[in-house]
C-alpha cells in the first residue's frame, strides 16, 4: 500500500519523539539517580564525621556498652544505620544488631580503604540485613593512630522508593510533552502535507487532460513558490496542447486530402499511420495495429520493406495491386527507425505512355515505307538527270537519308524502353564521327557567326 506524504511527515516526527523522549527518560533517570547517591553520600559522610565526635571519646575509654547504646539511640533517631568497627575488623557496636554476632568487617571494601586513612565509599548487597546499602566510612584517629571505624549506611530501598516517584512524575511530565508534540506534529504535518496533496491532485487532474486546474497558497514560502511555478507550466502545457492539437488536426487533414497512399510502419513492422487513400487502393478497412506483410500481400513490397528497414536508405520500385500500377516510394527515418511510404497511382501514365510508344513505332514504320520508295527513286534519277539536276539531286538524297536515319532512331529509341534490352557496344572513329557532326551544322554556324573547328591530334581511337 503506498504511504501518504501526510503519514510519512507524521510518522518521522513520531519516531523522533519517542526517540528523544526515550532518551530524555533514560538520561534523567540515571542524572537524577546519581545525583541523589551522590547527595546521600555527602549527607553520609557529614553525619559520620559529626557522629565521630561523640563516639571518640568512649572508644578511647574502651566503654563498648555505652557505645553500643549510643549508637543504637542515634541510629533509631536519624533513621540510619551506625556501625563502630575496629582496626581488626571486629565490630564494636552496631545500630541494628548485636554487635558480638557480626563477623569481622575487615573485608569490606569501604573497611579498606578507610583503614588507609581515607573516607571509604560502597553501595553493594550487606551480608548481615540482606539488603542493598548504602556505605560510607570514615577514620577514627588518636594521635595520629587509627582506633577504629565509623560508618554510617542507609538502606538503598528507601532510596529506591523515592526514585521510583520521582520516575513516575518524570514519566508524567514526558508523556504530557509527548502528546502536546504529537498535536503539534499532527498540524505540522497537515499544514505541510496539505499543499503537497493539492499540487499531487492537481497534477493528475492535468494528467487525465483537465488544464484549467488552479492551485492557490496563502502562505509566502516555497511551497507557494512551487504553486505559482505549477500554475504557469499547467498555463504552458496547455498553450503547447492547443497548438499540438491544431497542428495534428491540420496533419491529419493534409495526410487525408493527399491523393496518393500514405503508410509510417515501425521498426517491429507495424502499421502506425495511414490515410484513407492507402484504404481505398489496398481495398480493405482492417488496417490499425496490423503487420504490413498482412496488408500488402505482395512479396515484391514485402522485401522491399524489409531492405529499407535493414540496410535504412530510401528505396522505389513499381509494383501492380489490384490490376492497377502504383510507384512504390519508400522515406527511411532514421531518428525513429521508421518507414514513410507512398503509393502513387501510374496506371494512367502507363497506359499514355504505351500509347506514345504505340504511334511512335507506327509512325515509324509507316515514314519508312514512302522514304525507301523516295531513296529507289532518286537512285534511279541519279543517272538519268544533267549534270546540273545532280547537285539538288544529292541534296534530296542526304535529306532523305537523314530521315530515314531519323525513323531508325525513333525505332531504336522505342526498343530502349522495352526491359530486357541489352547495349551493342562497338568502336568508332572519333574524329570521323565528329566531322559529319561538323558538317551537318556548319551551314547553320555561319548564319550565326559561329566558327565550328575541329582540333585532334590525327590519331585514331
């Protein structure tokens, strides 16, 4: 399922609350918690050193049942455990219990190190009331002499019981400030989250086709920065939309009124574009989508198609479709990989061309018959006419030879159309051949001033 900018927004600064009011809780607890050690230890150790006045005395007179009964009064008193040891450890009273029961208390650690003349601190498990304490120990000297021990202890279950409220009221506190931030993030996250939806909104408005969706922010930040720049690119998108559509209908209706067959295939080879003449001279309605070897069912065009598309150049060819000859035309696209092809209609310029070729040819056979009776006759006038007629005599013979050559060309031109004709090459003279040229058109040069010359350097080809 995806996941709302909203509940991404709203969810990130609820991981970090909790975050932070966890780590709030753990650092609080163990400051608080350490500090009030810390407080009840000083407290300790200034009960110790005052208490160390009064015991002194006795326990320099060695008086140890007025000691145990002042320290017990004491204890009970000020609610705190009183222990008086001595040097080798044994206890010479004690506050709570009877002092000839204890073991020896050499071997705590705050014994240790207040028998090195220093204040002795512990907080661990007491043996004796099978509780967790609270110790501080201090020296008790007589001329420079350690004469014994006093130490003082609290039972760490009180201590426990007052840190146990004060987590409670911390908790309190933390949760109050936990839901007063997650009201003040849900907001956030609207007043943040709000505007993004709007623009997400609007912008699948634009995607389904609807332009005219505007989108308004009164606060003066970013987001109303982003806004603004939306609405003028939907502004843009929809100015480009109207012109693309125009342009298209104006395509589509050039690509209509064209007479000839238009078709664009694809590199996969399928029909994308056509008009309704390449419907109308294919014969068919089912054009959309389809492959073009099923529409045109000709092999001739089918290869030729696949020539362009693999070898992408510009190829033509002439091809019949329906009794009909069409000039194939095919435009390779190199940018999209794609084939524009036109079919133009030559049935008509075929058939006109066949009728020149048909009386060009019997135009030619029908000259040549009367110009090789006049060719016999002036043959035979040759011998029979003056001296004087030979010269215009001559004349009508050459002229009469260059029509019939005239006819042969017209003959030969025609048979060059024809498929299948194959070239005769032979050698020629050159130079002969451009004298008769030469001759042919001097008399024309010298009417226009024109001086024909013929330079070679005499040999022959």
């Amino acid at each position: 399922m995806k996941k709302s900018i909203f509940s991404k927004i709203f969810g990130g600064y609820i991981l970090i609350i909790f975050a932070l009011s966890s780590l709030v809780l753990i650092f609080s607890f163990r400051t608080i918690k350490s500090h009030y050690i810390n407080t009840l230890t000083n407290n300790l150790e200034n009960l110790a050193f005052t208490f160390k006045l009064s015991v002194t005395p006795l326990l320099k007179e060695q008086r140890f049942r007025k000691l145990d009964e002042l320290v017990k009064n004491l204890g009970k008193n000020i609610d705190t455990r009183i222990t008086v040891i001595a040097p080798d450890g044994t206890v010479y009273a004690d506050s709570e219990k009877d002092p000839k029961l204890m073991e020896n208390h050499k071997s705590r650690p705050e014994i240790i190190k207040a028998l090195q003349g220093k204040i002795g601190r512990s907080l661990r498990f007491s043996t004796t009331v099978r509780e967790q304490m609270l110790y501080v120990a201090v020296p008790i000297k007589s001329k420079n002499k350690i004469i014994g021990i006093l130490r003082a202890s609290l039972f760490i279950r009180e201590i426990n019981t007052l840190l146990n409220h004060l987590k409670i009221r911390i908790l309190q506190i933390v949760l109050i400030i936990i839901l007063f931030s997650l009201i003040g993030a849900l907001i956030f996250s609207r007043s943040l989250s709000k505007p993004i939806r709007e623009l997400a909104d609007a912008s699948q408005k634009i995607a389904h086709g609807d332009f005219n969706i505007k989108i308004f922010l009164k606060n003066e930040d970013e987001l109303k920065e982003l806004a603004d720049n939306f609405n003028y690119m939907t502004e843009k998108i929809k100015t480009l939309v109207t012109d693309l559509t125009l342009k298209k209908e104006e395509l589509n209706g050039i690509i209509s009124s064209i007479q000839e067959g238009l078709i664009v295939v694809n590199k996969e080879g399928r029909v994308v574009l056509y008009n309704e003449s390449f419907k109308r001279i294919i014969q068919t309605d089912s054009i959309s989508g389809k492959f073009y070897w099923e529409i045109l069912k000709s092999v001739e065009i089918s290869e030729l198609i696949k020539k362009s598309i693999n070898e992408k150049k510009n190829l033509s060819c002439e091809v019949e479709l329906n009794e009909k000859m069409f000039l194939f035309s095919i435009t390779f696209l190199a940018d999209k990989e794609e084939v524009i092809m036109f079919l133009h209609d030559i049935t008509e310029f075929k058939r006109l061309e066949k009728i020149k070729k048909d009386f060009v040819v019997n135009v030619s056979h029908e000259l040549r018959t009367p110009l090789t009776a006049m060719k016999g006759y002036v043959e035979t006038l040759d011998g029979e006419v003056k001296e004087t007629g030979k010269h215009y005599l001559d004349i009508v013979g050459k002229n009469t030879d260059r029509l019939i050559n005239i006819v042969q060309d017209l003959l030969l031109l025609s048979g060059l159309e024809e498929k299948g004709i194959k070239l005769e090459l032979e050698t020629v003279d050159l130079n002969h051949l451009v004298e008769t040229v030469l001759k042919i058109f001097k008399q024309k040069a010298e009417t226009k001033n024109i001086k024909l010359n013929l330079i070679s350097d005499g040999e022959k080809p």
